[in-house]
C-alpha cells in the first residue's frame, strides 16, 4: 500500500511539473505571450514601458540581463526563439531611465522598445511600412565591424 501510495506521489508530482512547463516535455518556455505584447508595445498601441518589457522577458530567460550598448539604447541578444510581427528577432531593443544604461554623450535617446531582426529592410518595410504612420521607426543598422559589415534591421516605438 505504502508503494502505490508513493507511485501516486511522484505521478502527481510529474503531471504537475508538466503542466507548470506548460505542456512541453523540454520545459522550453512559451514565448507567444511575449510577442504579442512586444507586438502591442512596438505597434505604439498603448502605454509604452520597457522597462516592464525587458524585465519579464529577462525573467522568463528569453534575453540575459547582461546588454550592450549603442548610444544610450540597449541590446538585449535573444536566448529562445522569439518571433515578432513574424520576423525572429535577434536582439531586443530598449532605453528607458528605469533601466540601467550606460550614458553617452549628447542627448538622451527618447523611451522606446523595439527588435532587431536580420531581414532587409525592404523586406521589413514591405511587410511593416503600414506601422510607420504611428510613432514606429522601422530603420537599417550595422551591428557588424568595418571589415565585415552586418546589417540589420530595428523596428521600434519612441515616444
């Protein structure tokens, strides 16, 4: 008896485990909750807060807490995949002054969230160019070096 009460035990303890990895057997998170807020937020369809953003999406483990910095605007490289406006985004993009930043000369960069994604920015316009009537910026950058240029493309909301 004390043997299928233990097996009980640990089936209930599994099936909960499961279900707290909502539903997949390698725990891997679910991140399409996130993207339809950065889709929200990037869309400049509310209250922008980036600071709120960057802190889930570190919490859940889909960006570290650890950035690098271009002009006061943080990059957060992306640690799972996570599809936005249905590009994979290959770095987040935020300045808030809620969030720790590293300050570079001149003026401060406006509060903005955003993705950097490896598409042309032909390709992004195409697809996105409708956003650019709100506050959304939909821009090239070189993330690369000199000697080996890689060019990118943001897509964000300033405010």
């Amino acid at each position: 008896m004390k043997h299928l009460v233990l097996l009980l035990v640990l089936v209930a303890f599994t099936v909960a485990a499961f279900a707290q990895n909502e539903g997949t057997a390698t725990g891997a998170t679910d991140t399409s909750k996130f993207a339809a807020a950065l889709e929200a937020q990037i869309g400049c369809k509310g209250e922008l807060q980036p600071a709120k953003a960057v802190r889930a999406l570190q919490h859940a483990g889909i960006i570290p807490a650890k950035y690098y910095r271009s002009e006061s605007t943080n990059y957060y490289s992306v640690n799972k995949p996570l599809t936005v406006f249905g590009f994979n985004a290959v770095a987040v993009v935020a300045f808030d002054p809620d969030l720790p930043f590293d300050r570079a000369p001149g003026t401060l960069p406006p509060v903005l969230l955003g993705i950097l994604v490896a598409e042309p920015l032909k390709e992004v316009k195409a697809k996105l160019g409708y956003l650019e009537a709100g506050n959304v910026v939909i821009d090239q950058t070189d993330e690369g070096t000199q000697r080996k240029p890689r060019l990118r493309t943001e897509i964000y909301c300033a405010q």
